[in-house]
C-alpha cells in the first residue's frame, strides 16, 4: 500500500489492474491499515477518477460481491449516483414500478440516502420491505411481480470493512459513483442518472466498452434524473444528445414541485400518492418522463410516444401500484 500512496501522491494515475488490486487488498483489510485505506480514499478528492481507475474499482466491487444470476428475465436497472442535493421525491424508484408494471421486468439496486434525506432503501424499508439477498425470495419476487429489490449492502459484504472510514470521513468519495455501476446481477439494461457532464462522460466511456443497452442522463441543473426543471443530456449507444420536455410532451417544471418532503414519512406518502395515481401533474409528468426513457431503453425498438403511453397506462390502471404492494408482501418476514 505505502508503494500506491507514493504512486498517487506523485500525481501518478493507477492502471486498471493496480485500481482493481489495490480496492480488492483495501476491502480485505490485507496489507493495509485504516490510516492508509482513508488516505488512498482521500487521494482521489485532490482529483478526478480516471476511466482506467473506476473500471478497475468496477471490476473489483464486482468481483466481491454476492452475485445473483437473472440473465433470463432480461431487467433493467433504473438507479441514480446520488449527490445532487436535490432532495426530490424518489423518482426512480416510483419509475421502476411503473416500468414493471408496464411489462418490463426489473432488478432495482439501492441504498440509504447519501446527500438525499431518504433513498430508495430508506422509503422501501419504512413501507415494510424486508431487504434480502436470498436468490429464491428475490427471484419470486422478479417472476411474479416483474421487479425485484436488491439492497447494496447485503450484496457488497466487502465494503463493511470500509463503512466505519468513510462515516468518519463523512465526505463524498469515489464509491459513491460506484453504486450504480455494481449492481450483482449485472443487467444488459440499465438507466443511470448522474450529477455532473463529467460523469456522464465518464459513465459513457465505460458503458461504451460493454455489450449493454444503457442511458446515462443528467439534466443540466444537476440533477441525476430527468427532472423537467432543465434541459437533459442523455448518452446512450447512439451518442450524446440534448432534450427537453418538449420531447415527452411537457413543460418545464419547478424544483419546488418536485420536493421529497422533510422526512421519511413524507417521503413514504408521495411515493404512495403517485403509485395510486394521486400525484401532482409535476409529479406524474416526471415519473412518466423517467419511466418512458427506461422502457426505451430496456426496448429499443419502442419509440417515446409508445413508451410514454406504456407508463401512463401502468400508472392509471393501477398495475403499478399492484407490483408495489406485491414485491413487498413477497419478502422474508411475510
């Protein structure tokens, strides 16, 4: 470890083989201490994390972690890297049960907030899922509900060892772009929302080497979804291109409107709104947005009026709030 502190602090940038080396010995607490792992974290606050450095980490966390093999339902994950201090209602996680229940099968990687009040883990777990990492609970859940739930920490058993220096840093570091990119069943389909151009571009270079159909957005406010409060860039396998809400059909919508509320409480009530379909028009404008983006994704043949018909129908029918309240009655306590 001593010889890949001196490396970095001499401005030197890791391959991605010394990335993945040195996060597999960091995870293991093996030939390391706490004062060096915090170090080595740090490092990489001085700077950006290089394509090569965060494709090892990738690599690394991957190969550590619990993995669950769902390659014959084909899901799509919808997960965002967090960090934008938005604090907007939990758009993604609504949007993957709208996109469940319009027919597109989904493995959704979450986990408590980090710069937001509460993510997808916290509103979930409140509502009465019980997170789990069993392979038949999960699969139950994704074969008859069309969505299962996956809760990084029960997948990453790895990164406890690192838990207690990060809290103590408390400070945002390179694994919180990481969640994303890990998810155990490494899904051909993913949409990721990102905070900066420049983890849009990096995402896109990574994505761009792998045989998945992604879309990596981030709306140009800083948002990590697309929030109709801004123009949207969006990178996908045909490039990069910029939206905005005239393309699904809306209008520009006001932070205010998309607010999650001062508590997990609240944040549990808008959730349970919009799934009933008694949402705000900002609210359902932007799950819809969200929910189209992912089914194109997942389908690329389909076009964005069909999409958006596809969530709105899921929404209405009340097949979206169905998926919700099954996937949480199939969980280890029920």
């Amino acid at each position: 470890m001593k010889d890949i502190l001196n490396h970095l602090f001499e401005g030197k940038k890791l391959s991605k083989q010394q990335a993945k080396d040195t996060l597999i010995d960091i995870a293991n607490l093996r030939n390391c201490n706490n004062s060096q792992i915090a170090s080595f974290i740090t490092s990489f606050l001085m700077r950006s994390v290089t394509v090569e450095e965060l494709e090892g980490f990738r690599e690394a966390l991957l190969e550590l972690c619990i993995p669950i093999e769902f390659d014959a339902y084909n899901p799509i994950d919808l997960c965002g890297t967090g960090g934008d201090g938005k604090n907007a209602f939990n758009i993604s996680t609504i949007s993957s049960f709208v996109v469940a229940g319009a027919g597109v099968n989904v493995a959704k990687h979450g986990n408590y907030g980090v710069s937001s009040l509460c993510g997808s883990s916290n509103v979930l777990e409140f509502l009465g899922l019980k997170f789990t990492n069993d392979k038949g609970i999960l699969e139950k859940q994704i074969s008859e509900t069309g969505i299962c739930f996956l809760h990084a920490p029960l997948f990453h058993p790895a990164l406890k060892n690192l838990a207690p220096i990060r809290k103590e840093l408390g400070v945002k570091t390179f694994f919180n772009i990481l969640g994303p990119m890990v998810n155990p069943t490494k899904p051909k389909n993913q949409i990721v929302g990102v905070f900066s151009l420049e983890l849009l571009r990096l995402y896109g270079y990574i994505y761009q080497k792998t045989d998945k159909n992604f879309t990596i957005i981030h709306s140009m406010d800083g948002f990590d979804e697309i929030s109709l409060t801004a123009d949207v860039k969006v990178f996908g396998k045909e490039g990069e291109k910029t939206i905005n809400p005239d393309y699904f059909g809306f209008k520009y919508r006001t932070l205010a409107e998309l607010s999650g509320g001062s508590s997990i409480q609240e944040a549990a009530d808008i959730l349970l709104n919009v799934l009933q379909n008694k949402g705000t028009e900002a609210q359902n404008q932007v799950v819809f947005a969200n929910s189209a983006m992912a089914i194109m994704c997942a389908k690329p043949e389909t076009s964005i009026n069909d999409a958006l018909l596809m969530a709105k129908e899921s929404l209405q029918s009340g097949k979206a709030f169905d998926t919700f309240k099954k996937m949480v009655s199939i969980s280890p306590a029920n």
